[in-house]
C-alpha cells in the first residue's frame, strides 16, 4: 500500500492547521483528510468505525495535550473512546492499530506532522484491509394499524 488513505477528525483547539491545509487535506500528505471539530471529546466512535467501514484505511482523532483541554477532559474522553472501540474492532478482525489517538498543542506542527507520518508508515505496514460494506440500515418498527390499541 503506497498511500494509505486516511480520515483525521482534528480538535479545533489543538494543532493550527490553517498552513498545513490544502482545502481538506494535508499539503504534504494529500491522502490525509481532515474534518474539523469543536473538540476531540465531541467525535462519536461511530463516526470513526464509519470512516473505516466507507474505505478510509485509517483513521485518527486529534485533541489538546493532555492536561491541557479547553473542554476540561474531551481528549481523555475520547482516548478512552478509541481504546474500547480498538478492542472492539479487534473481536471484528478490524485491525486496531487503524486507529490513533493524538495529543498536541497549537504550535506542534512539526510534531503532529511526524506523528501522521508515523501513522500512515504502520499503515503501509499492514496487510491490506479486507473491504467491508456499511452496515445495513436499521429498519423502522413498524406502525401499528388503525384500530389496533
């Protein structure tokens, strides 16, 4: 796998990303794309196991340091998140290392940079994913008919 692609849900409070842009995606690693969020707390684990179910080859949620979240405890929040949904994925044959959890301050660029890049190596690493099909949609109940009480 040469570019894995990758869907990171990225804290607006922790790394600047605004140079490091190109529309959606990372300049200098395009297979990265990056949805903006309130904060790492706010990701729901479905969202990630989504990302993952549509082709995404890996995916990561990026908060504050720890110790150091806007929103009090959101990226301790969602590492723990990350972890019940890696065991998760795991009892599914989903790999967990498709997964991360990063922490890094406004001005890490460099160092949240590197940790991608370390991201997408591991990635490159692993046997391809298996592809998989979202899940069905849930069905309704229902309605019960006129007249029946």
């Amino acid at each position: 796998m040469s570019d894995p692609k990758v869907v990171g849900f990225v804290c607006d409070w922790s790394v600047d990303l605004a140079p490091l842009l190109d529309g959606t995606r990372l300049r200098e690693l395009p297979s990265v794309r990056v949805i903006p969020v309130p904060c790492s707390g706010f990701v729901r684990p479905d969202w990630l196991e989504d990302a993952l179910t549509r082709g995404a080859d890996g995916v990561f949620v990026l908060g504050c340091p720890y110790g150091d979240c806007l929103n009090r405890e959101g990226n301790y929040l969602m590492r723990d998140r990350v972890d019940q949904l890696q065991r998760r994925l795991q009892r599914r044959r989903v790999d967990p290392a498709r997964m991360a959890m990063l922490a890094h301050g406004l001005h890490d660029r460099a160092a949240f940079l590197a940790e991608v890049r370390a991201f997408l190596d591991r990635l490159r690493a692993l046997p391809a994913a298996a592809p998989r099909s979202p899940a069905p949609a849930k069905m309704p109940a229902p309605a019960a008919a006129e007249g029946e009480a």
